[in-house]
C-alpha cells in the first residue's frame, strides 16, 4: 500500500480531512494520537473469543481502518505506526509487561516512542484500556510522567537503551525488562 493511500483511509476513520501538507511535527501527533482515542475503540473480543485473524498488518488495516472495528495494543499501536512513518515520524515498538500475571496470559503491550521531526520524543499509546492517555507524552529522561493514575520516567543507559519504569511501592519497575 502506498503511503498516500494509507493517509487517506486513516484520516477518513478519524473523520478529519488530510491537510494538504502533512509535517511531522508535535502538533500533528498531538492532535492524530487525540483522534485515534476518541474515535477507534479498544476492543479485545477476537482475543476473548479465540478468533484472531492476523497480526499482518494488512489485515489489521483491513479490520480497523476500513472494517471501522477496534482493536488492543497488538493491533493499534503499530497500525497507528504505520501512519506516524508514513507522514514521516521514526517509530520504535516496545513490548511491555502490563501486570503481574504469567507471561503466557497476554501479559504484554505494545506501545511506541515516536521523533518528531524537531528531534522531541514521545510516547504514543492509543490502546492501552489500563493507562489510557488521550495525547501523547514528551519523553524527557528521569522526569516523573503520570498517565491515568500511575507514575511513569523514562531511562536510558550508556548503549541509549531506553527504558520504561512505572512506580509502585516507592519503588521503580522496568516495564521493559
């Protein structure tokens, strides 16, 4: 699928028109991370049912796009990946663990960090039913970021690993371990 194709259908399922030039800049995330939470809904009954299709990413473009279903994070973070590259944001997937339960019990999200064409990065997630956030948040390194209730902070090692944690008992969790 070409890029411009895949514009189209995206901004025509979020409902607003494609400006007629796209700039990946902060201004333009914001406001398509906004969009996409309030208009594909998360839905995990494909994942409740047993009835997973794919996670090809035609056939997800497929379902949600131009099917107008939802999806969870497996499904929605790198579709809408796909449409931040498209424009032409870089895009990094991170698989995280989402709670305390066996690994084999879908106990991992996807979500994504996302440069924007200033160099600023941000964490993008518009499914995640357990910290959901309706706009993307900038990553500043060490710096405490609250989504939904929970303490975030982003670090990064000597290799430039970065590295999500998540506060709880006084105490940080890497998320990406």
């Amino acid at each position: 699928m070409k890029n411009d194709e895949l514009i189209r259908a995206y901004f025509s399922r979020l409902h607003i028109p494609v400006p007629e030039k796209l700039v990946p800049d902060a201004d333009t995330l914001i406001k398509l991370h906004i969009r996409h939470v309030l208009t594909i809904p998360y839905e995990n009954t494909d994942y409740l049912t047993s009835h997973i299709n794919s996670a090809a990413f035609d056939v997800q473009f497929s379902e949600i796009i131009l099917g107008r279903r939802g999806g969870m994070c497996i499904d929605m973070n790198p579709l809408f990946g796909e449409l931040l590259t498209a424009i032409g944001y870089r895009v990094r997937y991170f698989s995280t663990r989402i709670c305390d339960r066996s690994p084999d019990d879908l106990n991992f999200h996807v979500i994504s960090i996302v440069e924007d064409c200033n160099g600023k990065r941000w964490w993008c997630d518009v499914a995640n039913p357990f910290t959901r956030f309706f706009e993307p948040l900038p990553v500043t390194l060490g710096e405490e970021l609250s989504a939904s209730g929970s303490l975030f902070r982003f670090e990064e090692d000597t290799y430039g690993k970065l590295t999500l944690c998540e506060k709880s008992a006084d105490s940080w969790h890497d998320l990406l371990a």
